[in-house]
C-alpha cells in the first residue's frame, strides 16, 4: 500500500478524542460470574465458530482489568470505549465489576465509555420481542444510576444492522437464525431500544450520547441498471435503515411499512436527539445484482435469494479476514453523508476502525491506521464535524464467529498463558497520540 506512514499526522480540531475499544463478550471471559447471553448459547452449538472455540475465558479482562487500564494509560488514549454486559450486571456483583473499571480508568485519567449493549443479549431476551426494547431502558437506567458520576460518554448500542443482519437474518452470528427479511423487526425493536435508552440517560442526567453504528460506502459493481439498484438497495439496508430512523427520524424507501407497531410514535422515541454520531469504519463494498446462487464473502454465507450479491474489490491490499484496504472510501462515507443529511448530521466520532493481522511487528496495521487517520482529516477538512477516533481493539479478542483467528489487537494476546504483549502498532499509536498534544 502507498503510504504516508512516517510523515506526521495532520492536527484535528481541539477537543478531539483519541481513544480504543473492545466490548465485553469479545475479552471478559468469567462466563460462571453472569447469566448466559446468546453469545453463550450460540458457541455452545457444534459448527457455529470456526475455531471451536468459545469466550469462557477469552482474554480473562474480567480479572486482568488492571493491567489493561495500565495498558491503556501507558498508550496515552484520552478514552476507552468497553461494553457494558447485560447478563453480567443482571447477576450479582456484576455491576461491581464495572464500578471498579471505571474508578480505575478514571484515577489512570482515562475516560470511560461505555456502550451499552454490544450483542450479548442476555439469552432469556429475544430483540424480535418490543418488551425487549423496553427492559432495555431499564438496565440503562440502572447502569447510569450507578456510574454516571464518572462517566461523560454514553454509546447505546452497538452495530444494530449487523446484530440483525448477521445474527437474525444470515445465521452467521448469535442468536443464529436464518430470517433473511423477517429479520426487520429486530432492527427496529432495537433502534426503538436506543432512542429508549437516550431518554432514560437523559433522566439521569447523561450529555454526552451517541450510537455506534457500521457504515460502508456501497459501490455498484458497474453501470448496468441492475448492478447500480443492487448497490443502492444495499445501501440502503446497511447504512440508511438505522442511520435515518435516528438522523432524520424517517426510514428510507417504505421500510417503515414492513416495522412492527406505531412506526410513527416508536420514530419520535428512535429520533431523540443525539449528541454525536458513532460511525464503524472498515471497508466499503462492491455490490451487483444476484448471481443466482448462494456465494460466501469475507465468511458470510450470502443466500441466492438475496436481491443482491457482494463482489471482491480486485487490485486492493486485504487484511487476513479478505477485507479490502480502501482508506479513502472513509471520506467518501462522512463527505457523503454530511451531503445527504446536511446540518441535520450530528458531529461524528468513529467508534471502531482497524484491521486484522497476525504478528506483532505488524507494519500493515501501521499503515492501514495512518491512512485511515489522514482520510479521516481529510474528511475533517472537507467540512464534516469530527470529534474523534478510536481504534478497534485495544488487544486481540474473541473475534465472534472467526473465533481466535483475526488479531485485530494493537496489543498481542498469548491465549495459553494471557500474556499481553505490545505490538509495534501500540508503540506507533503512542507515539502519534503523544504528537498530537505536543
Ligand atoms: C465490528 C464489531 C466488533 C469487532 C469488529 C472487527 O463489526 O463491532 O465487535 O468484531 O467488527
């Protein structure tokens, strides 16, 4: 890849937050100190995760925090995005544990923040359920009762298309049903669960709130009709479905007839405004019209049935989970969304950007976060409101279906003996955080 990697990183704006993420069923492990999640369940099935592995123990977080927050404090973040789970805080002493997270994040003056919901639903819920919705913002209230003296930063949910897509509608991931477009109450009965859940933070005194959402631009594998509508429904799946319902408090292109309940009431609840807006950034995607049979990428099976089907994007670097290296296609996304939705677009934050590879001396990860930094500044500059970066993952983790398999860590995991070790990307990281202030 040509790289800019060496050259100083362009300056953002003041105020800007630099930070890293995980979530909590992908490190924490201690699975006998909480209630089952549909994680727990899922990997428990023979074939699910293609390692055979499970999170049981995972990177022993649960135990290791302190070394962790350590790791944190020597990499020099302003912020730590973690998940909060579920199961864990409805079993007892489970909210202890995050209370202790965060007075030690706090004490290393790393900020907490917390997402609220990460995909380990607890096993006794069922987002196809809108009472799910609903116990949701209780739990929320309970979290923010408890730590909302030390945190700032709220994210209600995480990625609410893939949890539908992958885990409702391809059976890829957890709960691991195969509803293809019988999946679309799951989504909304989410996204009425974030717009719950912005309220019920706001009732405890919360000012700081976004949502992680994943978006991707959605390219037309050529200029036949066919292809460009493939694109554009695609489009409209993975990026409009759930940034509009919360941006501009409308679904796109009918979808809202397909919804279960009063759309219109539930759309005010889902549109409650946000503070920021939380974008996951990996790849963009090259999308055509169905090629009459089923056909697999970056390991999800994609049904025949489809009305669209997703192509290599040749003559690109790939990470080793096959997905394209494409940094610019990040300010396309943010360039593109600041001209759909105008001064309607909330600031942006990226929650989660960042690649897997094996290796600790991982120069690919440099050059894939470096250029992604700098398309992000360019984005800046172009006129979009960008407030921050965190780079997905602190430490290599329970890649869900992918088992083990994909580090996507700047710090090493040995999963034999969980010795943390820092990989050449962390001391990178430092170092561009340490020249960002100076
Ligand atoms: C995102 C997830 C995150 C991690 C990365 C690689 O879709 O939010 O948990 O698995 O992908």
């Amino acid at each position: 890849m040509a790289t800019d990697a060496g050259k100083p990183i362009p300056r953002f704006p003041d105020g800007f937050v630099w930070g890293v993420s995980t979530s909590a069923h992908q490190i924490e492990g201690a699975v006998d100190e909480r209630e089952p999640s549909v994680w727990d369940v899922f990997t428990g099935e023979p074939g699910r995760v293609k390692d055979g592995s499970t999170a049981d123990v995972a990177c022993d977080h649960y135990h290791r925090y302190r070394e962790d927050v350590a790791l944190l404090a020597a990499l020099g973040v302003d912020a730590y995005r973690f998940s909060v789970s579920w199961p864990r805080v409805n079993s007892p002493g489970g909210l202890d544990f995050y209370d202790r997270l965060v007075d030690e994040l706090c004490a290393a003056g790393v900020a907490p923040v917390p997402t609220l919901f990460h995909w380990d639903l607890p096993a006794s819920l069922d987002w196809l359920e809108r009472d799910t919705a609903e116990r949701f913002a209780a739990y929320v209230s309970v979290v923010a009762e408890r730590l909302g003296d030390r945190v700032g930063k709220w994210i209600t949910l995480n990625e609410p298309a893939e949890h539908t897509l992958l885990g409702h509608a391809l059976g890829a991931h957890a709960p691991g049903r195969r509803l293809l477009f019988d999946a679309l109450p799951v989504a909304h009965h989410q996204l009425l669960a974030h717009g719950l859940a912005v309220r019920a933070l706001r009732a405890a005194g919360a000012r700081d709130i976004g949502i992680a959402n994943s978006h991707g631009p959605a390219w037309a594998a050529s200029e036949k009709d066919e292809d460009v509508a493939a694109a554009g429904f695609y489009d409209t799946l993975l990026n409009r479905l759930f940034a509009e319902p919360v941006i501009l408090g409308e679904y796109p292109d009918g979808l809202g007839e397909l919804m279960p309940g009063d759309v219109a009431a539930d759309l005010k609840v889902i549109a409650e405004p946000v503070d920021w807006y939380g974008v996951n950034y990996y790849a963009p995607s090259l999308v055509g019209a169905p090629q009459g049979t089923d056909t697999e990428y970056g390991g999800l099976p994609l049904p025949a049935e489809l009305p669209f089907s997703v192509r290599e994007i040749e003559g690109r670097p790939v990470t080793d989970f096959g997905w394209p290296v494409v940094p610019e296609a990040l300010t396309e996304l943010l360039t593109g969304f600041r001209e759909r939705y105008g001064d309607r677009l909330p600031p942006v934050v990226i929650t989660e950007n960042g690649c897997s590879y094996e290796g600790v001396d991982d120069q690919e990860r440099i050059a894939y976060l470096d250029a992604h930094i700098r398309a992000l500044h360019a984005a800046s500059e172009a006129g979009v409101d960008v407030r921050g970066y965190f780079v997905w993952s602190l430490m290599d983790n329970f890649e869900w279906a992918e088992g083990y398999a994909r580090r996507f860590g700047l710090v090493h995991v040995d999963y034999e003996t969980l010795t943390r070790t820092p990989k050449a990307s962390y001391h990178w990281f430092r170092d561009v955080l340490r020249a960002a202030r100076g």
